[in-house]
C-alpha cells in the first residue's frame, strides 16, 4: 500500500484577533455600558440569569474595529459583497449566570468581544456543527493526545481585547459564571454583533 492519505474537506473557520488599544476601548464601553443599563431594560435571548441589552447599540468606535476586522474575513473569504453591521449588544453575565446553546439565525458572520473576564467566568464553548457525526461516537484517545483536527467540540478561554468572528449558523454556549468574589469585578461582560452580506444590492 503507498501513504494513506486523508483530505480534509469543510472546514468551520473561527478567526480570531487581539484588539490593538483594548485597555483604552475597553474602559469606554464600560462606562457606555454602565450608563445604558441604568437607563434600559434587558431582553430575554440566550441568558440564563445574565442582561442581555437590545441589539440596536450603535457604538463607535467598536464597531470600527469589527467592521474593519469584517473587511480582512471577507477577503480571507473570498466574499463578493461587503457585509453591514447590524446588530450589537452586550452581555453581563453575574456569577452562575450562563448563556444556553444557540445560533444566531437570518445572519451571516457573528461574534463575540471580551471586556472583562474574571477568573472561572464562563468559557465560550462550540459544538461540531457536523449534525449527522453525533449519531456515532467511538470511542477516542484523550482530546490533548489527540490531533484538533479530531475534536467533536472545543472551546475558548476568554481574555479582555478577545475578538472571534464565527458564521452565524455555528452553535456556541457560554458556561456558567463560576467566579466566586462578589460585586460589579464579578461580572463577566462581553459585546456581541451581527453581520449580513448586503448580496440584494
Ligand atoms: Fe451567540
């Protein structure tokens, strides 16, 4: 027999990046996030116990930093048309709140942005998208013996500056806050957005 070979074909991307002046940005939506509770009431999305805001934020300059990062993945993606910044929101998650499993439907690419997060606050976790590879699972070596490329799930430990941009069909959950000081340190409070291709026009 020559090499067995073995093609790999779909792949799920996640991109992530570290913003620039995170420390800077992240003080200001923090004030902007602060002023904004005191004056709205929340929506009932993926949060278990946590504030979700409404969607409708229009806040510079985080949306510069994702639409500019938005400009490199189409490309990356060999997208034809640019995709508009729809919705953005953000997330206080308290201790032993979470976010359940979700997608984020009628979108295209979406993603989360990390201002603070305190020890043990809650990992993002992402599933095989692949719906048909769960009716088996056989059994594997350990996931740190083991290539990534084997994995059935993953996840990422969140760190303030954090931005992913994942497509919006692929269905993540956030774990429970398990942070044990009390008060506003507690919290682990995160932004989240929408993107859709403008291919109508
Ligand atoms: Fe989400």
């Amino acid at each position: 027999m020559t090499n067995l070979d073995c093609d790999y074909w779909f792949p799920t991307p996640i991109y992530r990046t570290m913003v620039s002046n995170y420390q800077e940005l992240n003080k200001e939506l923090l004030l902007l996030i602060r002023e904004h509770k005191e004056k709205n009431e929340g929506i009932q999305g993926s949060n278990i116990q946590g504030y979700h805001s409404k969607s409708d934020l229009q806040w510079e300059p985080i949306a510069k930093v994702l639409c500019d990062t938005m400009r490199k993945i189409e490309q990356a993606e060999a997208l034809t048309q640019p995709c508009e910044l729809v919705e953005l929101w953000y997330n206080i998650n308290p201790p032993q709140s979470h976010n359940a499993n979700h997608t984020h439907p009628r979108c295209d690419w979406s993603g989360v942005y990390y201002i603070q997060t305190p020890e043990n606050s809650g990992m993002l976790h992402i599933d095989d998208p692949r719906d048909r590879a769960h009716m088996t699972l056989p059994k594997q070596k350990p996931a740190k013996d083991i290539s990534p490329m084997l994995w059935r799930t993953t996840h990422y430990q969140p760190t303030p500056g954090m931005l992913l941009f994942f497509p919006s069909w692929l269905s993540h959950s956030v774990g429970i806050n398990l942070n044990t000081n009390t008060g506003d340190n507690a919290d682990r409070i995160s932004m989240s957005f929408n993107f859709i291709q403008g291919w109508f026009r």
